[in-house]
C-alpha cells in the first residue's frame, strides 16, 4: 500500500473526452483480446515460456534450489509475448527475484527483464536472528517513525525471505509491523531484517496511498450503474466487474499480512429512490458517490485506452470503504482485501480524499502490485508513487468532468485552507510543495517515495506537455529543466501508451529511474518505432530530469 499524504511542517503527517485516440488504440491493440485469429493464446505463451526456462535456465539464473510462479502474461497483436514470473529460493519467496520473459510469435526466447541478475545461493537457509527478535526489531522501527504518537494493539509478524535487492542476496527476516495511533487510525510498517546478524536492510511504509445518479461532493452530478435488490437500489455496479462502495462506520483495520485480526467493515450503500447523495459531505453517502464515481472512471480509462478490464486484468471488481477512521487523513490501496479506503479528512489540512486523481491513484497501486511490483522504498518506491500520479491525472483528464476538469495538480479537490498550499504535489514543477525533487541524485533514493516521485512526475509532464510556460484548461503551468535544454511534448495519450507498456512488459520490482529510461525507451520503439519521434521525446524528457 502506498500513502497519499501530504508534506505538513511540525505535523505528524509530516511522515506521512472519452473518445479513444490513436495512441490509445495502438495501447489497446497491443492487449492480449486484439489481433488476428492465429495469435498466442495465454495458455499458448505459457508452455512456450516453459519451455524457455527448461532451455535456458542457466542464463536466467535458475538452479534446482528455484522455483517460480508466473505472476502476469501479455500477448501483443503481433503475437509477441512476455511472460512474468516471480521466483522462491528452497521455498522462500525471492525479493528481487521477478523476471519478465520476451518471446517471439512462434515462442522462440528474444530476451529477459531481470530484477537482479547476480547469482542467487546461500549457504545455509536457517536463522541466526529468531523470529520474535525480527518481531521486536520491527516494532521499534514502527514506534521510531511515529515520534509522539502512542500506538496502541501493535503487531508484528515476521516471514523468512531471500533478499536478492539489496546487493549480495542474504537470508532476511520481511516483517510488517501494525498498530493503531491515538485516533486509531492505521499506521504500518514493513522492516527487512538481516537474519544472520539483525541488522536492518531496509524499511518502508506499509500502507499504499496518495484518495442511477448521484450529487458528488467534487465532480457534481455523475452517472452510477447500481443494482436493484428488492425495493431498493445497491451501489454496486454489475457492469464493471461488480465493484461497489461500503460504509466502514468510522472504524478501522488491524491486520498483520493477509490475516485480519479486525476490519472495518464495508456495508453496500443503498437508496430507495436511485438517486444518491446531495452533493454535501454531511449525507454519508455524498462521499461515497465520489468514491464510486472515481472507480468507475478509472476503470473506463483502462479499458478505454489500455483494453485492460479492471485492476488485475480480470474483469473482477474491488470495492471502496468510505468514512474509515476518525478524521483520517488519507486514502489507500490495500492487496489484501483488494479494496480503496478512503478518509474523511480533518477539515483542515484536508477534505474527504474521494476526488478522482486520488481514486485514479489508488487503483493504480493495484495495477502496480498486479504487473511490475515496485518494491515500495528507494527510486523503485518513488516510482511506484510516480505511476500513480501520472494515471491518476490521465484518469482525471479523461474522465472529462466540467466540475473537476483535467490538470497536472495532484490532489486539488481536497485540499483544504490549513494546508498552506493549493495541491499535495505539482507534476510541472515539485519541487513547489517544498520537499520533492525535480531532478535525479544520487540522493534520490534517500527521500521519502513521495518526494522521491517528483523525478518520475516531472519527466512524465515535460512527455507531454513540454518545457517552458504553458496553460492546460484554465491551469498556468511553467516547467523547468535541469540541464537547461528545451523540451517538446508529445502529448498525454502518448505518454501514457509508452508509461503502461514500459509497466507492464519492461519493469520489474527493483526498477530504478536508470531502469525507467530504458524502459521507456523500450516501450517507445515498439509502439512507435525506434528512430522515432516519440523514443526521441522520451529520452530527450529523460536527460532533462538529469537521469541519461
């Protein structure tokens, strides 16, 4: 999960047209519904791939220590296709040990995506460190990143992993600490712990964040597909996958892993009339309207653009909690449950986090954890953030709602007075909100993967709209660069046909903005050609946020 917040000085959240264009059609046509008859079938691409890593083992690193289980498959139209995978060690799960295999059409092996590429040994499996150690040693760090805060029913649960990630791969303890702060809302942790001698490797938040008819409270008077049960109407919409909005009551989770100790619940809105809401945020059941509206066109967007139907590509539906927690300033995607939680905001600082770039930016955490994985710390977790940023906004742009009209402002909608700014984050420049980076460092991977996203957001808005002084739908926008060059754009669609393939075919989970590049630089030539224009724009983007 990932977490929305916003930068507050001296506060704990301090830590914290619908037509489809050719770009889009061109993404579309490269999904695994498009092409000619003849073309791979998933079933088909996986014993191909099989058959590949029978035949080339050695070169991807595989011993008769590895297992692996495919994660993701895509077939192209041209029948090109590129098979996912993670990988265990001696039946402990690989962190940095996914892959991505290409094939050609007739299954021959054109290449590998590597997470890590060093050999994966150790000599030994059992633990010097014990698991109730790890567990303390995570619940420190938890309690270390809430300063001030008394945390209540704390947490957490240790699992023996190989960590291949982080240089010379070693036996580790990954535990996710868990608690509750004073207003009981939840604060998470994930501790990557040295088994041989306690030290800590690695550390990151938990929590992935950013946030008939119906009057909404931010995008007016939106469209719902419900359901009718008995007299009453269900806001659950059948169309797309069943997804639907739920009541969580002002309660909140507990959970360590996949195991719930407590949740909030999710009780399906209903009305009797099917007209939901009244657009003001004292009728519980305005937010939700928002909520539902924003799953609704973020699932369109990936259909629409992308031909992928729902999160996972299976035509499933999540679901979304509203009114979680008392006054909680935030919003998440959760893997466990499959759902979007939002809060209600403080009044404050923030309103209810239920706008359409923060729904747009939630289900895109679930893409993420469905495709590439990115580990949630370093440039990969600046990353992460960055993917979600940039199709929350394409979410929002496409959606083409009047009452909440396209930008490149991350959060606008729910931004309140007390937050001393008028977005959480700024794609054109960042470092306008005062603590992200416009361009690549090496201390990049430092930073909090929220400020750290800037590099990833800042090159992704010089793709489309280019450098320099620029007005998009009432909004003044001026983008620097940090070589001094001047940047053309080629336009949102684009961007985001090149960012969705780089994310599904060509990253994985240790992808870093060195990684992105060519990434990118890959998606460009196969969507567009690889003397083109558009692979040219990417890596001029690139060079201009320092990372070449």
């Amino acid at each position: 999960m990932s977490r929305i917040r916003p930068h507050i000085r001296g506060s704990r959240l301090a830590k914290v047209g619908l037509s489809v264009t050719a770009a889009g059609l061109l993404a579309a046509a490269l999904s695994p519904t498009a092409g000619a008859d003849d073309s791979p079938t998933r079933a088909t691409a996986l014993e191909n791939a099989a058959s590949v890593l029978a035949d080339r083992a050695a070169s991807l690193g595989l011993t008769a220590a590895q297992g692996t289980t495919v994660r993701d498959v895509v077939v192209d139209a041209d029948g090109t296709q590129h098979v996912r995978y993670d990988r265990t060690y001696r039946h402990l799960p690989v962190l940095g040990g996914d892959f991505v295999v290409h094939l050609a059409k007739d299954g021959t092996y054109r290449g590998a995506s590597r997470a890590t590429e060093g050999a994966l040994s150790l000599s030994s499996i059992t633990p010097k460190v014990s698991a109730p150690k790890a567990a303390d040693l995570a619940a420190t760090a938890l309690r270390a990143a809430n300063v001030g805060e008394t945390l209540k029913r704390l947490t957490s649960k240790p699992q023996l992993v190989v960590d291949a990630l982080h240089g010379t791969p070693k036996l580790a303890w990954r535990t996710d600490a868990v608690a509750q702060d004073s207003l009981g809302n939840p604060v998470a942790r994930t501790v990557l712990t040295d088994a041989r001698t306690g030290a800590k490797i690695d550390a990151w938040d938990s929590i992935e964040t950013a946030s008939g008819d119906g009057k909404s409270l931010y995008g007016g008077t939106v469209p719902l597909e419900t359901t009718q049960s008995g007299s009453t109407y269900q806001l659950k919409d059948a169309t797309r996958g069943g997804t639907y909005t739920g009541d969580a009551a002002n309660k909140t989770d507990l959970c360590v892993l996949t195991v719930c100790l407590s949740r909030a619940p999710a009780t399906v809105f209903t009305d009797a009339d099917n007209h939901w809401g009244t657009g003001a945020a004292t009728d519980r059941s305005t937010v939700a309207v928002d909520a539902q509206y924003g799953t609704d066109v973020t699932w369109d967007y990936y259909e629409d653009v992308h031909g992928r139907k729902g999160i996972a590509g299976d035509g499933k539906g999540s679901f979304n909690r509203v009114h979680y927690g008392n006054a909680y300033n935030n919003a998440f995607w959760d893997d466990s449950c499959f759902c979007m939680t939002y809060g209600d905001g403080d009044g404050t600082q923030l309103g209810p986090l239920v706008s359409l770039d923060v729904a747009g930016h939630e289900m895109t955490h679930g893409v993420t954890s469905k495709t590439a994985a990115l580990t949630y710390s370093g440039e990969s977790g600046g990353l992460n953030e960055a993917t979600s940023d940039i199709f929350g906004t394409l979410v929002e742009f496409h959606a083409g709602n009047t009452s909440d009209p396209g930008d490149y402002l991350i959060g606008e909608k729910i931004v309140r007075s007390g937050l001393g700014r008028d977005a959480l984050r700024y794609m054109d420049k960042p470092s306008k909100d005062g603590v992200s980076v416009d361009c690549w460092s090496t201390t990049t991977a430092d930073l909090d993967v929220h400020y750290s996203s800037g590099v990833g957001n800042h090159f992704a808005y010089l793709l489309a709209e280019g450098s320099g002084a620029k007005t998009v739908n009432g909004v003044g926008y001026n983008s620097p660069t940090c070589n001094g060059s001047s940047v053309d754009g080629i336009g949102r669609d684009k961007l985001g046909a090149i960012w969705y393939r780089a994310l599904t075919v060509y990253m994985t989970s240790s992808t870093k903005y060195a990684g992105a590049r060519t990434a990118t630089l890959n998606a460009a030539r196969d969507l567009y050609g690889a003397d083109s224009a558009e692979r040219s724009a990417v890596a001029a983007a690139w060079s201009a946020v320092n990372v070449g």
